[in-house]
C-alpha cells in the first residue's frame, strides 16, 4: 500500500538582538517520489496499478501547486522460478511499455528505475575482489 499523507513544512522563527532583528524562513522542498512495491513481480497489472497510484499522488500534489521533479518506481520486476526455460529472461519490453503507457509524467520530469542494482553490486564487489 502507498501512503499520500505527508506535510510540506515551512518554519520560520525570530532571531538577533533587539537592535539587529532578523528572520530566518526554512522550506523544505519536496524534490521526488520514491516507491518500492515489492520484489519478484511477473504480472505487469501490478505495475499498472502503481501508475495509476503515482498519477493520483501527482493530481494531489498538483493541486498544491507542487511538481516533483523525480519519480523512481524502484525495481520489482521479477525472475519466473517456475519456468525458467521458458522465460529466461525477464520482459522487460513489456515492463518499459506499461510504464510508457500508463505513467504520466509531468513537464521536465525525470523516471528512475532501479532494475538489476544488487545484480550490479554483486558484480562490481566480485571483480574487485
């Protein structure tokens, strides 16, 4: 499940002597979304649904006047262990594709995706070893 409560802070407080007043003003920017759904997906629904979700949050966000400039959809895609020589490889035309179609990226908004990253680290650590 997706959580979509959360609050954009803004702090501001008074500072400096009575004849040096100043104002500090503190923003934090929302800069991304991040969403991790899990590990060893094979149905390609399941990744539809997380872009309906993510375009619902970003309708949200939209609303207050706040664009996110990265949205990483983490990773999930998975290995079929039940036949594996049938499907060697997972689909990744098709994971692309559903994303391509279904996600709605806003102007100057960039996707990230984190397929293959402990395969990756596996390899770097046993070439340097």
């Amino acid at each position: 499940s997706i959580s979509h409560d959360f609050r954009i802070k803004t702090v501001s407080f008074n500072g400096g002597s009575e004849h040096t007043p100043f104002r500090y003003r503190m923003v934090y920017e929302l800069q991304g979304l991040h969403f991790h759904i899990g590990s060893q997906i094979l149905d390609m629904s399941d990744f539809v649904a997380l872009c309906n979700r993510i375009n619902e949050l970003q309708e949200h966000l939209v609303q207050r006047h706040i664009i996110v400039e990265h949205i990483n959809v983490g990773g999930g895609l998975g290995i079929d262990y039940q036949n594996p020589q049938v499907n060697a490889i997972p689909d990744f035309k098709e994971y692309f594709q559903t994303y391509a179609q279904y996600l709605m990226l806003r102007p100057n908004q960039s996707v990230h995706f984190e397929l293959g990253r402990p395969l990756s680290m596996m390899v770097v650590a046993r070439s340097t070893s």
